[in-house]
C-alpha cells in the first residue's frame, strides 16, 4: 500500500481593507496582522526572509507556522473531501476482497460547506523604524516594546 498521501489546500485568507491578514505568534499567541503581499514598491525590492519576528513578543519563527486556530480549521474542512475520499477508496478496496459485502460511499462532506472567514478592521498600523516598508497591525491595547517584524529589533511607538 502506497502511504504517502499527499494532500494540498489552498485557502484563501482574507486580508482587511487595508491589505493586512491576521496571524497568531506560534509562540505567545496573541494576534496581529502582517500585509498580505508587499506593501509597497520598496517592500518588492526586498528578499522576504526565512522567517519573521513576533512584533509583540519578538520571537522569530517560519513563516508558514503563524496561522490562526481559525485559519487551521478552515485548511483541515478544505482537506475533509480529499481526505474522505482517499478513506473512501480504501475502503471500497477492503470490502472489495469480501464476499458478500459492498461498500457504498457515503456523500456526507459536500467541498463547499466550509464558511468563509471575513476579516475585521480592527488593530492599529506600526511600522518599525528599520523596516518601515513592512509595517504590521498590532491590537490597540497593546502596551510594551514592539519588535520588527523582519529583523526582531525592538521598537517604542
Ligand atoms: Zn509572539
Ligand atoms: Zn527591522
């Protein structure tokens, strides 16, 4: 049996109006917002880097470990019908070797019942003073050193 499943999910994270997606620090868990894309013209003429840092907490991680609990769910319900499907056809293999037995699939996971997520204004925008082309959105209350979401350099606004 070939175990290697592959499964791909592209969903779509909303952005704000301002063109910002909310992220969740892998690390202290509170949320901000980082532009979807660059932010500006200078932005484009800088590599992204490997990883970035929490402008709250400061700590650096991948950049693909800071999605919200809401956006997890939203890949893993993206997944089900790929997911039921590859149990389906195991399954029907399984019974396949019975005598006596089929299996019907069942069609319980319709692809579109995943509910979009819509994305608040919310949050105030801080640019560190040195990457400014790559501003971020932090809660408002937020009160304490900020930390550059490229380089972790901590900031005061
Ligand atoms: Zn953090
Ligand atoms: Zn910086």
């Amino acid at each position: 049996m070939d175990d290697e499943f592959q499964i791909e999910v592209r969903i779509d994270i909303p952005s704000d109006s301002d063109g910002f997606i909310r992220r969740e620090c892998p690390n202290c868990m509170l949320q901000f917002k980082w532009h979807d894309g660059p932010a500006s013209e200078e932005a484009e003429q800088h590599v992204a880097p490997d990883s970035y840092s929490c402008p709250l907490c400061g700590q650096p991680a991948a950049l693909d470990s800071w999605n919200t609990e809401a956006q997890v769910e939203l890949a893993q319900q993206a997944a089900m019908p790929q997911v039921m499907g590859m149990v389906n056809d195991e399954l029907a293999s399984i019974f396949r070797g019975v005598k006596g037995l089929t299996y019907e699939p069942g069609n319980d996971v319709a692809a579109d019942e995943s509910v979009p997520l819509t994305e608040p204004d919310d949050m105030v925008i801080v640019a560190s003073p040195c990457h400014g082309y790559e501003p971020v959105k932090i809660p408002e209350d937020h009160i304490g050193p900020l930390y550059c979401l490229v380089c972790g350099s901590a900031f005061a606004v």
